[in-house]
C-alpha cells in the first residue's frame, strides 16, 4: 500500500520547522527517520495533511560532548550512534541496547530522537535512555526550550512530554565511563520487537557492584527504570546468588502487557530471569 | 506535486513526484530499475534494499522525496564494463538463490556487510543480513556466497 496523500514540507532549520508545525497543528506529523511512520503511514492507520520531515536540518545530527553530559542530536541514526566511539566509551549502555534494534538497513535511516518521541514501549532506546539519567531538550515556539528529566519524559503509551507545536531537539545523557553494560532482548525471531527487554549498566568495585541502573523494556505502558532494584545491588558481589536474589523483585509493581507473545505473568518471569542474566553480564560475571 | 533530482545508478534524473510516492516505487515506475522487487511492503523482507549514499536502505520505507539531491545504486549498478561484481559473481556460482526473489537486495546488503568489515565470519554475515528474508529458506548457500566474495573482494585488493 502507499500513504494517502499529504503535502511534503522540508524544513532547514528548527525554527522553520516549528513554524510549520504552528502552522499546520493536529493536521502534521514529524517525519525523523521513517522507519516507524512510514509504515504507519502505509499502512493508514494514520493520515496526516502535512508531513514535516527534519531530514535536511544539520543542527538536529550529532554527537558532541560537553564536560560530563554526551549530547547526542535527536536526528543522530541509530548507525551513527553506533558508530560513535564516545558513546562505546561513556554510554556503553546506550550502544548496547541499538545493536539490537531491528536490523542494519533501518539502523542506518531510523533516529534515536524519533525513536523516543515515538515511545513505542518495546522500543528498545527508552530504557537505556532511563537508566542512564537522560535528559531530553525540547524546542518550542518563539525560540523557546526546556529540559525534561527522564522520569517526567514519557507519559503514557506512544505519548511523550513533547507537546504540540514543540520538538525534541537533543537527549543529554551523563557520561558513565567506566561502567559495564548490557542489555538483554528477548525475541522469538532477530529482528523482532522486544517481549521484554533488560537494560543493565554496573559501576564494579574489586568484585561487587557499587552502583547500578536498570531500564525495563515493554514492561508497562511506558519504559520503566527498576530504582528498588537499583538499590537493593549495592555491595552485592557479582555472583548469580547474590545477583538473584537482589532482582527477585523487578517486575513488582509493573504492568506489563498481555499479547500473542506471551500473557503479562509471563513477561514479570522473564522480567527476573533476563535481570539477573543483564546485571551479570554488565558486571562483567 | 514535488520536483527531485535523484543520482540513479550513475544517471541524474529530474523528476515530478507525489510526495507520498515511496522511493521503491520511483526506481521502479518512473526510472524503470525493475530489478528492486517489493517484497512485503511492510519493510521486513528486504527485498527492496537499494544504497542510499553508499549506504543499505529499505526502499519501500523511503520517500522518494526524501532522495532528492541524494545519490542511488541498486541492483543493477552494480556490475561494471558488463562484468558482474563480485558479490554478484559469487551468488550466482555458490547458488545463493532458489526462487531469486531475495537476491537483488541480499546482494545489496552482502554489499553492505562487506564494506564496513571485508573479513566477516559466519556469525556476522548471518547478523548483517538479519533484515532480509528468504522465502525459500536458502540461507545456507547465500551465507556461503558472501564468503566467497568477501575471498575475492580482498583478494582483489591486495593485486589493485
């Protein structure tokens, strides 16, 4: 199938695009790297009179760092990401977790930016997004921006913080140098999206976890970050009983879906289970 | 209705477009380069993988648009003076195909692989083409295929 028809807007700079996003209201959609809405757009299940694609503003690509924050620009791809020695160094997470994002051609159009204003829950960049204590940037009218903390970003099922008229511009993730991580995807076939998904990052200290972030995928509506867990890892040793134990109780208080994949119990086991394996792995056990 | 100069093969095209026209539909419609097949049309199968700037994209989940000023190979810019590339070469004498269907974007995305790692091992080949579908199932032969060119490719290299 093809979209129905729209008009094409290809703005040069932020602020043109929110001008056109101003002009054109509820009638929009923002194409980043096209590798959801395209789809969507095939498909009809949603038919915007205007699509404003930020493919051609040069100010959105980009990893930079300033101090102790990577900054990452929302139309960076997934495959510049990757290919990012910055991130591999200070974020290792962050890489971990689009390694396994669907396969290399979408990796080389998709973008991290549309992929957390898209908040899909089994995506796989809000979690480690979370765990990392991202920051999101968010551009609106008049030159305006405003920074929203990660907790406050995503609100509910594919809904996000960015508001009508605004767009998210860059994700300000602290560096975690020095941290381990991994990130644990579970799927029936590669290039599927997460049943559930595990992102672990660990700082080690002579054998034990000093501290550590843990982002659920596809555990609820929205991402979720595992802080009792978090917690209940300090000072243990990095040994599958200590480790067990400690995240026995992840997917308490989550709710997580019930699908053709699997029922919701079943995903708060494996919830556990890939826990366990992520925090191990990333805490180099 | 959207004006765009696209590099097609090493041809430049200028051409009026609907914007909702995918970029798969454009090579094959209007610039005739048939040899990009839609397979699924839901961007699982691959099978419409062309280079975008030197780099693998799903053509059906591009807009044509979106090419505009941006360069294009597919299937059949591959091969050179009437010789097949090597990747070509190697698909046809392993036998890395059963039905062809797959073959215009395996062949492009084995492309892909080797470019950014002209060693790879069978893992990573398996990796690298995790996004394009066999019907057929043919795998084995196609993972054998892109051995075989990446032998060729750097041995290619090292006489150049």
């Amino acid at each position: 199938m093809i979209p129905a028809q729209f008009d094409y807007i290809a703005p040069g700079s932020v602020e043109e695009a929110i001008s056109a996003l101003a002009e054109h209201g509820d009638d929009a959609k923002v194409l980043a790297g096209g590798q959801s809405l395209l789809p969507i757009l095939r498909m009809r299940l949603n038919a915007p009179g205007f699509v404003i694609d930020l493919g051609r503003i040069g100010e959105l690509q980009g990893i930079t760092e300033e101090g102790d924050t990577l900054v990452i620009g929302a139309m960076t791809t997934y495959a510049a990401v990757l290919a990012s020695e910055a991130v591999g160094t200070h974020a290792a997470l962050l890489s971990k977790a689009i390694q396994t994002v669907a396969d290399p051609q979408i990796r080389h159009r998709g973008t991290i930016g549309g992929a957390l204003v898209h908040a899909d829950p089994a995506g796989d960049v809000g979690a480690p997004a979370l765990a990392l204590g991202a920051e999101f940037v968010i551009a609106g009218p008049g030159g305006s921006t405003r920074t929203v903390a990660g907790d406050d970003f995503f609100e509910d099922l594919f809904t996000t913080a960015v508001g009508e008229g605004e767009l998210l511009t860059q994700i300000r993730v602290p560096k975690h140098t020095g941290w381990g991580a991994h990130y644990e995807k579970f799927v029936r076939v590669s290039h599927q999206w997460s049943i559930v998904g595990i992102a672990a990052t660990v700082r080690s200290e002579g054998g034990s976890i000093a501290e550590a972030r843990v982002g659920l995928t596809n555990m609820g509506s929205t991402p979720l970050r595992a802080r009792a867990v978090e917690d209940a890892l300090v000072g243990q040793p990095a040994t599958d009983e200590a480790v067990r134990a400690a995240v026995a109780s992840v997917a308490e208080g989550t709710n997580p879906p019930s699908d053709l994949n699997g029922d919701s119990d079943y995903r708060k086991h494996l919830a556990t289970v890939l826990t366990r394996r992520a925090v191990l792995a990333a805490a180099g056990a | 209705m959207s004006r765009i100069t696209v590099i097609v093969d090493g041809v430049s095209y200028t051409d009026e477009v609907e914007p909702r026209t995918l970029l798969v539909h454009y090579l094959r419609e209007t610039v005739g380069k048939t040899g990009t097949v839609v397979g699924c049309d839901t961007s699982n199968c691959g099978a419409c993988t062309v280079h975008l700037d030197g780099t693998s994209v799903k053509s059906c989940n591009v807009l044509a648009v979106q090419a505009d000023g941006h360069e294009v190979t597919t299937i059949e810019g591959l091969s050179e003076n009437g010789e097949l590339h090597p990747v070509q070469k190697a698909f046809h004498e392993c036998h890395a195909l059963q039905c062809g269907y797959c073959t215009p974007g395996m062949i492009m995305q084995a492309c892909d692989v080797l470019k950014n790692n002209p060693n790879p091992s069978e893992q990573e080949i398996r990796e690298g083409l995790e996004g394009n579908l066999c019907r057929c199932t043919g795998y084995h032969n196609i993972v054998k295929a892109v051995q075989q060119a990446a032998g060729e490719l750097s041995s290619q290299a090292v006489s150049s």
